[in-house]
C-alpha cells in the first residue's frame, strides 16, 4: 500500500505479463486482491501464455475470490495459449 501510496504501477507486469493480481491471487490473499482491483488492478490482464488471475484463482478453488474477479470484469472464457479454459483450470485443482 505505501508502494501503491507512492505511485508505483499496478498494472506494470513483469517480461511474460504476470501482474501483481496474478501473483495476490496464487496468494490466495482476498483481502489483496480486493485491495489492487479497488486500486485500478485490470482483472483482465493476461501473461505471455494468455494465463489470467481469474485461471490461477479457479486453480485454488477460492469461491471468493473467483466470484470478486467474474463480479469486476473478469474474463469467464478466457482461454490460455495451451487452451486451457477457466472450467478446465477449476477442474485441475
């Protein structure tokens, strides 16, 4: 938060496009999550292989956060390079 205070980039993302959402989301930290969307974090942002935080969410099977991120715009039919989708990514778990 003193980070985000201080005007660092919420939707900076690393060289194969992970965000701070995907990595508060393999967290499990609702409270986070909450936290960057609330802040402008894009729910629909995508790595390098098309993964979302919605797909590392429903890996967890965090019904909480899955239903925050689909509540704020994310992506249901997301699917990754490999052609993972987010019912496959829920069933993986």
């Amino acid at each position: 938060r003193i980070l985000l205070d201080q005007g660092a980039n919420i939707r900076a993302a690393t060289t194969d496009g992970q965000t701070v959402l995907h990595d508060a989301t393999r967290l499990h930290d609702t409270e986070l999550v909450r936290y960057l969307v609330g802040h402008g974090a894009n729910v629909r942002a995508v790595s390098i292989n098309a993964e979302t935080a919605l797909h590392n969410t429903a890996r967890t099977a965090n019904v909480e956060i899955v239903r925050y991120l689909i509540d704020h715009g994310a992506d249901v039919h997301a699917v990754t390079t490999e052609g993972e989708t987010i019912l496959q990514a829920a069933c993986l778990r």
